[in-house]
C-alpha cells in the first residue's frame, strides 16, 4: 500500500518507518530539511529506541520530502501527525490542537482527502 506520513517528528518518523519496515511503501513530509535529509539517508532524526535499527529495516520503502503535496499525491492514504508537547516532568499537555490557519487539500485519481491542521 502506498502510504503518506506528513510530520516526522517522535511520533511521525517512528510511525513511518514501522509502516515500510512491515513492506509498505512510505513517502513521509516534514517541514524540516534536516529531517528529510536524515531519513533519505536511512538515518533516524528523532532519538526513539530502536528507531535507527527499524530505519535501516524500512529504508528500502521509505523516503521523505519537504512537499506535503508529493508525499500525499499518490498515497491511498495519508496521516496528518500534529505536534505533541510534553512539559519539562513528561507529562503531556492537554490543550486541544489550535484550530485549523488552512486545510490540506490534496486530490489524487484514487480520492480526495481533506485535512484539519495545516502541516
């Protein structure tokens, strides 16, 4: 299945690379050049454990872009991972995500899909 991760942060980029580590083909987006350079290069940007060893599993199946329209446009389906702050004790903070400033929109042959947050 081809699938679109926009975010690759803690919880993005490990989400990803489990999704091409378990054989499907993964475009993930990231505003971060450095991010995307990272997981084009097989390497984990985020420190996860266990995340470099699944990296090198998935990178057969998994790349990364700074354009959300690339990595959707061809995907069956996408996840929109929105940032997940957590306080300096590692609880998380429970304010809702802020209202969308502009929907993702991205139309491919197979569907349209519309999302929240802009990412």
């Amino acid at each position: 299945m081809h699938l679109a991760v926009i975010g690759l942060g803690k919880l993005g980029c490990p989400m990803a690379a489990l999704l091409a580590a378990a054989g499907h083909d993964v475009v993930g987006a990231d505003l971060s050049e450095a991010v995307v350079a990272a997981v084009n290069e097989g390497r984990a940007p985020v420190d996860e454990t266990g995340l470099a060893d699944l990296m090198e599993q998935a990178s057969p199946l998994l790349r990364a872009t700074t354009s959300v329209q690339e990595a959707a446009e061809d995907a069956e389906l996408a996840f929109c991972i929105v940032p997940t702050p957590s306080l300096a004790d590692a609880t998380s903070i429970r304010a809702a995500p802020s209202p969308p400033s502009k929907p993702l929109a991205v139309d491919s042959p197979a569907r349209t899909a519309v999302g929240g947050w802009q990412c």
